[in-house]
C-alpha cells in the first residue's frame, strides 16, 4: 500500500470467503481496488465518479 491509499476494507457480504477485493479511498478521492489475496498485487484505481456508478449498478 502506498502513503497515498487509506486502510483497504472488505464487503461485509464476503463473510469469511477468500475470493474478495478490498477497496480503499485514496487521498485524492478515487478508489484503489485490490484482491485480498495478493494484498501486494496490483491495484485497480477508479475515480470517485466511476466508483459511484459502478456501485449503483450492483
């Protein structure tokens, strides 16, 4: 994670599964995404716009 990236969080919907992605806010309100099995592995970043209509499209 860089000093760039908040604390990553995983969806309350995971439960205890291992096939998840985390995501954090990055300091200039964008979304880093990442899989919670490789929390070193690339990331994914999303504008907070493009997070907003992904997340209403669920």
């Amino acid at each position: 994670m860089t000093e760039d990236e908040g604390s990553f969080r995983k969806s309350s919907y995971s439960g205890t599964q291992s096939n998840c992605v985390e995501v954090a806010v990055t300091a200039d309100n964008c979304r880093a995404v990442r899989d919670s099995k490789q929390p070193h592995g690339p990331l994914l970043t999303v504008s907070g716009e493009g997070w907003r209509a992904f997340v209403q499209h669920l």
